[in-house]
C-alpha cells in the first residue's frame, strides 16, 4: 500500500520514499526495535509504523517535523479518499516522480515549515529554552 495512492500533490513528496514497518511488537524494550526501525527505514525520509504511527526523518529537525505533518496530512486524506469509495484520480508516477524531486528537496521543505514554526513560536516560546 502506497500512502494516499498518489491522489493528491502533498503525497508525491513521498513518493518512492516511504516504506511500512509492520514488524511492531508493542512497547519497546530494548535497543533493537530502534535498530530495525532504522533498518526499515534506510534511505527512506518516512515510515508507517503499523499499529503505532508515522516517523520522519530529515537533513534538519525543520525537513523531518514539516515531513511529518505533511504524512499525517496524506494518512487522513487517504481516510477520507477511501471513505468515498468513488473512483481514484491517481496522479501518474512521471508526474508523482517530479513533484517528489522538484518541491522534495531539503532547503524547499525547511522553508515549507517556517510559518508553523513561527506560529508554535508566537503561541509559547517555551520550546526554545
């Protein structure tokens, strides 16, 4: 299963650069349920970790948490999408393809997240201590 089956421009940012992790246990008890998330993972920017939630990764803390809102994003659009049950307009995997190179790379997505981040920072700055 591929996220939002491309039904949407957000969701190519992930395109061929996701995976799902369905070997979840539970709660973790030791170090090696990380080590084989990171090994699912491997180049891959996001996963599902399946029975638990979404992880983000990304060259700068700003890249994975704007990543990370963008997969929750596609995760309820996919809901939604398949709750019409009405037929799929998918976009085509050239265009998914180009939309995850174009708008994908790190500097677009570090931009991408400065309004939510200026937002959370004018709500409470408390973060930053």
């Amino acid at each position: 299963m591929i996220i939002a089956s491309q039904s949407n421009k957000d969701v190519c940012y992930f395109y061929n650069g996701h995976t799902i992790y369905d070997d979840y246990g539970g709660i973790a008890f030791g170090s090696t349920e990380g080590s084989n998330i990171a090994k699912a993972l491997g180049s891959a920017r996001a996963s599902i970790l399946v029975n638990h939630g979404l992880i983000t990764v990304g060259a700068t803390v700003d890249e994975a948490a704007y990543l990370f809102t963008l997969l929750e994003k596609s995760c309820q659009i996919q809901l939604m999408v398949e709750a019409t049950r009405l037929p799929k307009r998918i976009i085509p995997d050239r265009d998914a393809a180009a939309i995850a190179r174009i708008a994908g790379d790190p500097e677009s997505l570090y931009v991408e997240f400065q309004p939510q981040y200026q937002l959370e920072e004018s709500l409470d700055a408390s973060f930053k201590r």
